[in-house]
C-alpha cells in the first residue's frame, strides 16, 4: 500500500477532515466515490470512502462516507490514507514514487558504498532518505545536486552529498 495523504485534522462540524498530500496527483486520488484504506489499531484495513471533496489553498477537504460528525473526524486525526500500490498511475521515464526508492542500495560518486534507503522521510517539498549505514541512519535530502543518479529498476542511487553532510546527520540507532 502506498501512502497518499494524511488526515491533518476536522474541518468543521459535519465530519469533513483536511488533508496533508502525500501524492503528486491530489485532483485525481482525492475524488467523490474514490476508496481510500486506513490501518485500524489492531492492524486490519478499514476501507474509506469519499463521498464529497472540494479544494482549499491545494489542500482537499474530504467527507468520507459514514463519518458524519465532528468526533467521527477527530477520531480520523492523523491517519494514513493509503491505496493499493497497482492503483497508482504508471510515471514517465525518470520518475519515481518515493516507495521504489524503498530497498535502494546508496553509493558515493567514487563508488564506495553508504548504506540502504529504510525510509523516505518529509513531505512533497523537501523530502529526505533515510539511509541505514554501518554506524546507524544517515539522512541525505532528496535533491538532484546531491542524488546524481536514481536507478529505480536497479535499485542503485548514487550520491554526491557535500563534505560533512553524512557525517553531521547520522543518527546512531
């Protein structure tokens, strides 16, 4: 399941919840009738559905069937909107959804290697690799002057990060 947004918080008093995006395409995942999927406390899929949606500063502003009250939105607050991983819409060429990047193995530009992404961390306007070295995670921001090269069908990055960079961030796990 790939992550497509998150509940910020409510929005009123008739149920309705605002949005954090997590999808580049909000206009066509975020639609009247579109199921969403959300992991309930003990683990199981809870299927959401959109029964109304309008846009406020690029952020929905979603009613799920349902969910017709100001509790039954707060009790929505901060969870994951997830969709199956084959809804997704084929990328171009040289695109990727942050998920591919999951698994990739990450060297420097001389060829010596760094470590495997773990995770990616941040939002759509500055996102970061979590990267699981020998001393612990790095974090190297996802930006083209840092990540030289992505080979997502490779499962490679490679990285040319400033000095100092992989060594200020490390957190020791």
């Amino acid at each position: 399941m790939a992550v497509v947004g998150r509940v910020a918080r409510p929005h009123g008093i008739r149920g309705q919840v605002v949005l954090n995006l997590d999808t580049d395409f909000p206009h066509e995942r975020f639609q009247p009738g579109a199921a969403l999927f959300r992991k309930k406390l003990a683990g199981e899929l809870e299927r959401l559905v959109i029964s109304s949606v309008r846009f406020h500063n690029e952020r929905p502003i979603v009613a799920f069937e349902g969910v017709d009250d100001m509790n039954g939105a707060i009790a929505l607050a901060g969870t994951e909107l997830r969709v199956p991983i084959e809804w997704l819409p084929a990328l171009p060429p040289e695109m990727f959804y942050r998920h591919d990047l999951v698994g990739c193995t990450v060297n420097l530009t001389n060829g010596s290697h760094v470590g495997m992404v773990t995770e990616v961390e941040g939002n759509l306007g500055g996102s970061r690799l979590v990267v699981a070295t020998g001393g612990g995670e790095v974090l190297v921001p996802l930006a083209a002057e840092i990540c030289r090269s992505i080979d997502v069908a490779g499962k490679r990055i490679v990285i040319d990060p400033p000095e100092g960079l992989l060594e200020l961030n490390e957190k020791r796990t």
